[in-house]
C-alpha cells in the first residue's frame, strides 16, 4: 500500500474552481510516484460561476464537490469527512476556486476566511507534522490557516499585493521560479508558483514535478 495523500479541489476550471492542469499533474505525478491518492473538496457552492471563453459571469449555480469530481473521475470525497489520520500529506492545486471556493482570499482579501473542513483537515495535519504542499495561488490557504502561529515560508508569484497580504497573514514569502519549489522544512510545507508565473503546462508541470518527488521524500 502506498503513502496516502489527499489532493484538495475546489472546482473544475481556473477561472471558477481548481485549475485543471496543475491539478492533473498533481494527480499524475503522484500516481507516478506510488502514492495512494485521496480526492476532496468542500460540499458546498461555488462562491460564482464564469464562461471559461469569455471570462464573464454566467447564471446558474454549480457544486464545487460534484464540479471536482469531474478531474478525479468521480472517486472523490467531502473534505469535511476526511480527518488527519488517514492522509500521510496533503496536496492543494490552485486556480481561483481556491482562492473562492477554499479560502474567501478573492472576495475578501487578507479579511479572509477559509472552509471549515480544509480549514480542520490543515490544523491536524500539521499538528501531526504531516507534510503540506500548496501550489499557484493556494498558499494563501496555508497563509490564513497557518500565518499567524507558525510563520510558514511561502511563495506565490512575483504580484506585489498578493506577496503583501501573504506576509500580512503571518506567512513568510520567497520568490521562486514556476519551475522550482519553496521549502519549509520546520512546518513541512511546500508551495510552487505554477501559473502565478508558468507560460505554460510544461513549467507548471516541471515545478510540480520538483514537489511532489520532496513531499514523497518526507513520507
């Protein structure tokens, strides 16, 4: 049996949910990697709903569990059931669904709240000194979560608002490439730009490829 690790969604689609690309090649590198892969995300509505062509809001409302589950093929479970002891690590791809759906960081900036469940399932993890990766936009999650008490080093692309309000959250940011990693070897905690700064699949892939062979190194 291999190392479980969770990878926590928040949609289908960059512009309202999880960002497809960096969450398929989480996926893959961890299925490359031996890992047991848990998929989860909040049960819950998109906090908005936008036309992937146009970039404009669309009428409707959708699910962000039952939307994630269009990237894990339908094996997924509600974040707020899963606890701790049944992950060894957690992976949290980005795209704006999880800075609206995961944490309010989009709506509500460094006033933010993130979901209840991540929110628990993060605390225990790295209570448990459980490793936790978080990519493109998704270390705001970690900054809200854990900033304040632990001061975890992250980066998150090279905008100057969007590094201060980490900072303004507790955390505390580096500047890396889209194709290189930031390492938190105190809190376990790893984070990579993705498209914060990749022109492409290819350096999103690269930088996720560096973080997942680490996070498997801790495991």
């Amino acid at each position: 049996m291999g190392k479980r690790v969770g990878v926590l969604l928040a949609g289908c689609g960059h512009r309202d949910g999880a960002e497809v690309h960096e969450a398929t090649l989480s996926l893959y590198f961890l299925d490359k990697a031996g890992a047991e892969i848990v998929a989860m995300a909040p049960d819950k509505l998109q906090a908005d709903v936008i036309d992937h062509v146009t970039g404009k809001p669309m009428a409707g409302e959708r699910n962000v569990l039952v939307e994630s589950a269009r990237i894990s093929r339908g094996n997924i479970r509600d974040v707020a059931t899963v606890t701790a002891s049944e992950l060894d690590a957690l992976v949290i791809p980005g795209g704006f669904g999880a800075a609206k759906n995961v944490v309010t960081f989009a709506q509500e900036g460094v006033d933010c709240s993130v979901d209840d469940g991540a929110a628990r399932l993060i605390r225990e993890l790295h209570a448990q000194k459980k490793p936790i990766a978080a990519l493109c936009i998704a270390p705001m999650v970690l900054a809200r979560v854990l900033g304040a008490d632990h001061h975890v080093t992250l980066t998150i692309g090279d905008d100057p608002s969007t590094k201060d309000a980490l900072e303004t959250l507790g955390a505390r940011h580096v500047a890396r490439m889209a194709t290189d990693i930031a390492i938190d070897e105190e809190n376990k905690v790893l984070s990579t730009p993705c498209y914060m700064l990749a022109k492409g699949p290819a350096e999103v892939g690269a930088g996720i490829d560096k973080l997942v062979t680490k996070l498997m190194s801790w495991l």
